[in-house]
C-alpha cells in the first residue's frame, strides 16, 4: 500500500509542481451512516501535453494497481480525473464517535501508510505553490454545525484544510474535529405550541362572533 500511494503521490506532485494542477480531497460525513472519500484532480491540457500524457491514461495505470480495484476512478473531462474510494477505506483512516449532541471525528494516518517526510526536500517550491494560483485542499464536511477543529479553517459544517500549508509546517496526518447538532425537539415543541394557541384564540373568536 505504501509503494502504491507513493507513487500516486510523485505523479500527483510532478504536475503540481508546474503550478497548472489543482487537487482537491474531499471527505464527506454529512450523511453518517455513508461517508465518501472523493478527490479531483485537474491539469491543464498543455501540461498533458508536454509529459505526453492523457487522463485516460493516468485513469488506466491507477486501475492496473490491486489496491485501487475497489475505487471508482472517472474520467470526468479532458483535463480532469475524479477518484472515489470504498467505505473500507475510510474506516480504516477515520473514526466518528456521538457524545450526546456532539460528533468527534479522529482521522490518523500512520507514517506506514503515507510517508510525506521526502517532501521535506521541495520547502521552498511548496511556499511558492502556495503564494500562486495553484491549490491543493482538503474538505471535510460534518454533521451538524463544527464548534472546533486542530487544523485548518472552519465554517459552519466545513473544514478547509491547506494541504500545501500542511507539508510545510510538517504537522502531524492526525485531525480532529467537533461538530455539535442542536436538538429541534424543543423548537419543534414551541412551534407545535404556538400553533396551537393560535388555533384556540381563533376558535374562541369565531365563538364569540357566533354568540353576537
């Protein structure tokens, strides 16, 4: 497994480092009981071009490794490929756990999985990725509204996370989020009851009116 995602990696890399690639990572808990792991990764046409490659090719040599035999890989255009992994594997890398109204999501990636200590060597080709057009980013979407998290940016039920940013500082592949899921059983009970109140006095009204 590590071979495989190393090698994904040096492609993936290679291209960013033209500056012409955007990647995006997005994990996605919205839906608890079935979370997607999805990524997208788009070159522009002449950075194909010049390395005399094809996304149906890239689609092709991912497909020829075993490990990617349960992931669906799409050739979305010309210039981009979208890859979706199996809910095993998400297990495997991430664990969301419920405390009453809140929701704790650990995810650890060991070294043995995915070793990134060789990008220590492109530092400064990483900054200036990083102050350019090209992005590399990691979604993750929780249930309910996120009230913390150890890495990146949040907003609402979003966490944004700066992977260029990530390899730089060298932070551990370890995140943990906190999302928090308010309780509309008791907004649903005002609601009901004032309703409810507002039928009674109408009701009275119209009793009233009656009587006159």
């Amino acid at each position: 497994m590590k071979k495989i995602l190393k090698i994904c990696i040096t492609l993936s890399f290679t291209f960013l480092l033209t500056g012409c690639v955007d990647c995006l990572v997005s994990l996605n808990y919205s839906k608890i009981k079935k979370p997607t792991l999805y990524g997208e990764l788009t070159i522009e046409p002449q950075i194909l071009e010049k390395y005399s490659m094809s996304i149906s090719q890239i689609k092709k040599q991912l497909l020829d490794y075993d490990f990617f035999k349960d992931w669906t890989i799409k050739k979305q255009t010309d210039s981009s490929l979208s890859i979706e992994s199996p809910t095993s594997f998400i297990k495997e890398i991430s664990t969301l756990t419920k405390q009453n109204n809140k929701y704790i999501l650990s995810i650890d990636i060991p070294k043995n999985m995915l070793d990134t200590s060789e990008l220590n060597h492109y530092k400064n080709t990483l900054q200036l990725l990083n102050s350019s057009n090209a992005t590399c980013s990691f979604k993750i979407t929780m249930p309910g509204t996120i009230i913390s998290s150890n890495v990146g940016k949040y907003q609402q039920n979003v966490v944004t996370i700066n992977l260029f940013e990530l390899f730089i500082e060298e932070k551990a592949l370890s995140f943990h989020i906190i999302s928090k899921k308010e309780n509309n059983h008791l907004l649903l009970y005002f609601i009901t009851l004032i309703i409810l109140l507002v039928l009674i006095i109408i009701l009275i009204f119209i009793k009233k009116r009656q009587k006159d």
